[in-house]
C-alpha cells in the first residue's frame, strides 16, 4: 500500500476537522484495530477520548440489553414441554372403551360372584399362614419390624405436624 | 504492578479462543485507547494521568487473566471496557480512603460510600415492558443496520466477519452500529417518556 493509499484510508476514519469521525469512535470503542495513527490520536486527544469514553460505555450498556433481550425473547418462543397438558380426551375416551367392554360381564353377575369367592380364598389363606407362624421365630422378627417401622411412621407425622403447628402459631403472632 | 507490554505476548497458560487464537495480542493492543478514555472519563483526570495508566495496565492483566470465561457470544471490546470502568471505580475508592486517613481527627466509620457499579437487580431484570420496547425500536431499524447491531452484540460477531457476511466496507459497517445505536438510544428514551406519569 503506498502512502497516499494509507493516507487515505486514514482520511476515512477522520471528520473535516481532523478529529475521529462517529463511526471511528464507535469501531475504537469496541475495540476494533484501525489504522495505527487513529488509536494514536485518540490517547492524545482529549476531546476524541471524552467522546470515545462515551461511545464505550454506550456500547456496553446497549449491549448488556441487546443481550437480555435475546435472552428472554428466545425463553419465550422455547417449546414449554413442562407445561403441556396430557390429552384428556384421550383419556376420557380410553376409560369409556374399557367400561363399555367390561359392561356385558359387569351386568351378568358373574364377575362380581368370582371376584367376591377370590378375595374370600385369599383372605382364608393368609389368615391360616398368620396362625402357623404364630409362635415361631420368624413371626417374631416380622412382629418386631412392623412395630419399628410404625413408631418411624408415628414419629414422622407427630414432628411435621408440630412443625406445622409451631409455623402457624409463628404467622399468628406476626399477624 | 502488570506491565502493559504484556498485552503484546499471548497468554501461555490460558486455553486460547477458537475464532481469535492468533489475533489475540492484537485485540489487546487495539483496546488500549478505548481503554485510556474510559479510565480518564471514569476517574476524571487527564489522559496522561499517571492513574489513567495503572488502570489500563490491571484492566489488560484482567482481561488476559480472564478472557477464557467470556460468554459465548459476548465480544471482546465492550467486555473489556466493563472491566476498566470497574477498575476506575475501585481506583476511586482507594484514593478516597486515602484522603479520609490524610484528614486528621476524621478517622470515619470504615465503611466507604462509592456507589456499587454493578446495574441494580431493578435494572437487571429487564421489564417485559422494556423488551416490548426494545422489540419496537428493533422493529424501526433498516434491515442492515439492524443485523449489524444485532451480529456484533448478541452473536458476538468481529466488525470484520460482519463486513464480510453482509457484503458492506467495515466503515459502513461502523457507521451502521453507530447510527443504530443512536437511533435505538433516542427511541428507548423517547418511550421511557411516553410511559412516564405527568
């Protein structure tokens, strides 16, 4: 590049009155590599620097926005797949199929006299089981467990339901 | 304190940017005087302060030291310019402290009264208001304008690669992000007008 090419190029960046032109301060503030005589003259400048200073901080405010915005307007149109709501009339439907299909048996009687004789042997069953284990080791182990496991479950109820009360009691009196 | 020509060599310990890996040194260098006038303006003294150039000196180590956690599409320029303009502030803080132990018989609470720089949680969380706004004056810029604001700002695109993907001179390039803040600028200004009670 000869001088007056680079002279030139230098020119471009500069107003009338030899002073950076708006789009020099704007590239300079954002930290752009011009022309080496430009950022020179902004460091001796004090008028170009008051006016860089500005530029910069102009930049940088503008952009923290620019940047939110971005942000937020991209939140915005993101497919909210937390909030979609399951196809209830899929559902409704589906449940209307099954007690339509089940109402020939239901109406007959039949499923209600078999169900009512399975739940009897079941209960029949597990109570003979009950009375053969009485006595035995293992019978009380498993006594030993379900006590355990019913005073963790009282305990558990017993604290949040004084933590509760104590809260509630607590706002009352701030109230 | 950090020595300014340390801009000039590469980081050695720091993972270097894909886009920017060997024009680093450089970026840093064309900083300095975006970076000078900050800190004039800021501690309000002259460009050949002596202060002016210790904050441009901690405020380049602070950037070598901490490019690597740039956000993804935050450029360089305005980032480092946030930096100096902290840097200022800290610099102001000591200068006062020091001139309330000069004070004989003042010995103060301690506590220092520079107001904190950083944008109030209010600010920071933008209005859906303020974008509505924001979204309008967008809405009012040119096409090129606009994607030039747009590119550098929220892409993190260089004034370079913009020139080169919007087929305009880098000065156009300028003169559109210049004009485009100014525009965006006076539109936001007008609205907080518009909004505000009488």
């Amino acid at each position: 590049m000869s001088d007056d090419e680079a002279l030139e190029r230098v020119e471009a960046w500069l107003d009338r009155d030899g002073h950076l032109s708006e789009a020099a301060l704007v590239a300079l503030a954002d930290g752009v590599e011009l022309e080496p005589g430009l950022g020179a003259h902004a460091e001796r400048c004090e008028q170009c620097a008051a006016r860089l200073a500005e530029a910069a901080l102009g930049s940088l405010e503008l952009g923290a926005a620019l940047r939110e915005h971005a942000e937020r307007t991209a939140g915005a149109h993101a497919p909210k797949l937390a909030a979609a709501r399951p196809p209830r009339w899929a559902l409704a439907l589906a449940s209307l199929l099954v007690v339509l299909g089940s109402l020939p048996e239901l109406a007959s009687g039949s499923a209600w006299i078999a169900a009512a004789r399975l739940s009897a042997a079941m209960a029949k069953r597990a109570l003979r089981s009950l009375v053969g284990l009485a006595g035995t080791p293992e019978a009380a182990l498993a006594t030993g467990l379900s006590l355990v496991g019913i005073g963790v479950v009282v305990a558990l109820v017993a604290t949040r339901w004084a933590k509760g009360t104590m809260e509630r009691g607590a706002k009352h009196e701030l109230a | 304190m950090f020595d300014v020509a340390m801009a000039d060599a590469p980081p050695a310990d720091l993972p270097p940017r894909p886009s920017a890996a060997r024009e680093l040194p450089r970026a840093y260098a064309a900083l300095r005087p975006v970076l000078r006038a900050v800190a004039a303006r800021t501690l309000g003294c002259a460009l050949g302060h002596a202060d002016v150039d210790d904050v441009v000196a901690e405020t380049l180590r602070r950037v070598v030291e901490g490019e690597a956690r740039l956000r993804e599409g935050e450029p360089l320029g305005p980032w480092a310019v946030g930096i100096a303009k902290h840097v200022s502030l800290d610099q102001l803080r000591v200068r006062r402290r020091e001139a309330r132990r000069r004070q004989p018989g003042d010995e103060g609470s301690g506590l220092v009264d520079v107001v904190d720089p950083r944008p109030s949680p209010e600010r920071l969380a933008m209005s859906a208001e303020r974008v509505r706004a924001l979204d309008l004056a967008l809405a009012k810029l040119d096409e090129g304008p606009r994607a030039a604001l747009v590119a550098f700002h929220v892409e993190g695109q260089s004034y370079q690669d913009i020139s080169a993907r919007l087929g305009v001179p880098m000065g156009t390039v300028a003169t559109w992000i210049a004009r485009s803040r100014k525009a965006l600028g006076a539109m936001l200004a007008e609205q907080d007008e518009a909004r505000r009670p009488s």
